[in-house]
C-alpha cells in the first residue's frame, strides 16, 4: 500500500500546474496513451449474391491531444467521446507545460495535434502572444466561474484547477503540543524552526507556485520584500529539495510511512484527499493550511491550435472536455478541481478538499513580465549566498 501510495502521490505533483516541471495529480489507472481501444466494428449479416454490398463505414476522424505528461482520464470516458464524435483520439504527452509550451511554438507552422490540454496561467501569457491557438466560444464557457477565464478572447478556456498551499502531519504536532501553522508568516518563527521542506522554484512546479504566494505576499520592492521573507526562512533552518517527491515521501514525517523528519511541506489541497483514498483510511493523517492568502492558485486550459485542419472535430473534444461527463472524472484521475460548475467532485473531495479561502492570483502578464528575475533572486538568496 504505502508503495501504490508513493506511486500515485508523486503523479499527483506533476500537475495543477504550474510551471509544471513537477505537478503529480493522479496515479489511479495507468493513463491512456493514444486514448482507448478500438471499437470493434458490429457484425452484419451475411449478403447473397443477389443482394447490394452493405455501403462502407467512413474511417473515424483521428485527433491529436497534446497535453502534459500528468494527463490522466479513465478508459471509459475517453471511449465515450470516441463513440459520440467519430473520432479516434490520439494523446501525446509532451513534458511538463513549460516543455509543452515551448515544443508548440518551434513547431507552430506543422502543428503536432489539434487541441492542446494543460497550458497553465503561469505560461498563458506566452503561449498567447505565440499566436498558437483559435479562438472558441464554447457552449460550456457558460458554466464555469469568470475568475478562471483569463483570456478574454477565448483562444484558451479553463478547464480545471488546483492549489498549492501548505500541508502538515497532524499527529506530530499533536505529540509535540504545537499549534500546526495556519500562515506562511508562522513559519519563520522559532517554534518552527527546523520543520519545514519546500520545493526549488527553478525545478518543481509548486515549489514556483509557492515562491509566488510569497511574492504576492512580501511584494519585490519596499522595506521588506519576498527575499527578505526568503533570508528569514532560511535562517530557520528551511530544507529545500529538487521536487515534490522527495519533499514530501523523502522528507515529510507523514509522507507514505512517515520516513522524514519535517512535519510541514509544500504541497496540494487535495493531498488530504489523496491520502485518504490510497490509503482506505477514514480521515486523513495530514492537513492542509486553507486560509487567506497562504495557497496559489492554478488554472489549466484547453485550446484549439489555430493551425490545426481538423477545427469542427476540435471543437467537438473541446466541448466534450468541458463536459460534466469529462469534468467529473478529473478529481480522482488528476487530482484538480474541475471547472465547469455544473460538474460534481464527489463525496472524497467535499469532505477532505476543502477549497482554500482567498487564494494568491497574479495576473499572466505579470508573472510573465517577472516570473524569471523572481526565480533567480530566490536562488541568489538560497543557494549561492
């Protein structure tokens, strides 16, 4: 069991995310590469000699989705659209999103597929000013919440979200009569000391995500900026590892087994959830810290490459991907919340996601205009100094 859970947790911070390099979301079923199996054609009954051969059957459309390699969805739902549409869908994983991002624009004029899931809002800005996608006012846009819709032209259309927030071992602060951090603030205190592990930004998809909640917190001028925040956790004796795996199976004291010894770690609101799940267990060993201000909140879109000969079928995976039949089967697959809000999350997540209050949102542009010099300050402070 715990081997299954270090299987699935870790897909799970592969994800929401971010810059992607490292959000694993999901581990359920094996996620399907080149979408499901054939349907096999139905039988038909013998012809004589005298009687009309039976008209040919048109090939199915073949469509490509090129997502990122966190991309999950279960085998049944996946059919579904096959059958509905007449289409055979193709998927090709392609890195993380800032990878994803980057092989879509080197290869804009022979476009590698059709529609593309996964660009996240730390990449839209990019991704947009490249030109890469059609824009679609699809039905189902009607259903999700304004908020998630950052791109006023509809080129991209939000199809799912996360966050990543701070997670903690709720027996060891119960053995340790410690009041668990409800702050990011809490943890440059001295109780803390020593506590918490955190992702590098220049590597890990919510490591960057974290970085950001504190940018937005401490800003990066004036008298005390995220650096500052950044020099006060280190001298708070702050573990920083290469991604989320190690962070939170190596290091974490209730990741899988409880092999580390930092009761704190960047993580994911879902992860109580996730736990609970894998686990069979009745009530999560950890928690989340959902309070205002303290988690970044990511959204991934779905877009039509404007290049693509195949638009209508497009549109039609597009509208399938909005769908609840598709949006109610990303929670436990890829472990985000889905965004059309007709669609249901399911009793796991009403009860052990808890949505955080108030999460970080800074604008495409802006992480655009500042996403690297954030990057290489945070490694000044962290790692050369």
């Amino acid at each position: 069991m715990k081997n299954h859970l270090r299987l699935i947790l870790a897909i799970l911070a592969l994800a929401l995310a971010g810059c992607a390099q490292e959000l694993p979301k999901a581990g359920m079923p094996t996620p399907i590469e080149g979408g499901g199996k054939p349907i096999p054609p139905k039988e038909t009954p013998t012809t004589s000699a005298k009687q009309a051969a039976p008209t040919p059957v048109a090939a199915a459309v073949e469509l490509t989705l090129v997502t990122h390699d966190s991309f999950d969805a279960s085998e049944e739902v996946i059919r579904q659209f096959e059958e509905e549409a007449g289409v055979k869908l193709n998927i090709l994983k392609s890195g993380d999103a800032g990878e994803m991002v980057n092989m879509l624009l080197l290869s804009k004029d022979a476009p590698l597929g059709d529609v593309v899931y996964g660009v996240d809002n730390t990449f839209l800005s990019r991704a947009l000013e490249g030109g890469l996608f059609q824009p679609y006012d699809a039905p189902a846009l009607a259903d999700i919440p304004d908020r998630l819709k950052l791109d006023p032209e509809n080129r991209l259309l939000p199809v799912d979200f996360g966050y990543v927030t701070l997670n903690y071992d709720i027996q060891w602060f119960k053995d340790h009569d410690l009041a668990p951090p409800t702050d990011i603030a809490d943890l440059i205190e001295p109780a803390y000391k020593g506590l918490t592990v955190v992702e590098n930004p220049a590597s890990s998809s919510p490591g960057l995500a974290f970085l950001f909640t504190t940018v937005w917190r401490y800003g990066y001028i004036g008298e005390y900026t995220y650096l500052d925040y950044w020099r006060d956790l280190k001298a708070n004796d702050v573990l920083v590892t290469d991604g989320w795996s190690d962070a939170y199976f190596g290091q974490f004291t209730a990741g899988s087994g409880g092999e580390g010894d930092r009761p704190i770690v960047v993580s994911y609101a879902t992860s109580p959830a996730a736990e609970v799940f894998f686990n069979n267990l009745t009530e999560p060993p950890t928690a989340s810290v959902n309070t205002p201000g303290n988690s970044f909140e990511q959204v991934e879109f779905v877009g039509i490459l404007a290049n693509s000969p195949k638009q209508e079928a497009a549109r039609k995976l597009v509208d399938f991907l909005l769908s609840p039949a598709f949006q109610e089967d990303i929670p436990q697959h890829m472990w985000v919340y889905p965004a059309n809000g007709k669609a249901q999350v399911g009793e796991l997540f009403e009860r052990w996601a808890q949505i955080p209050a108030d999460p970080v949102q800074l604008s495409p542009d802006e992480i655009a205009a500042h996403r690297e010099a954030w990057i290489e300050g945070w490694t000044d402070v962290m790692l050369r100094q």
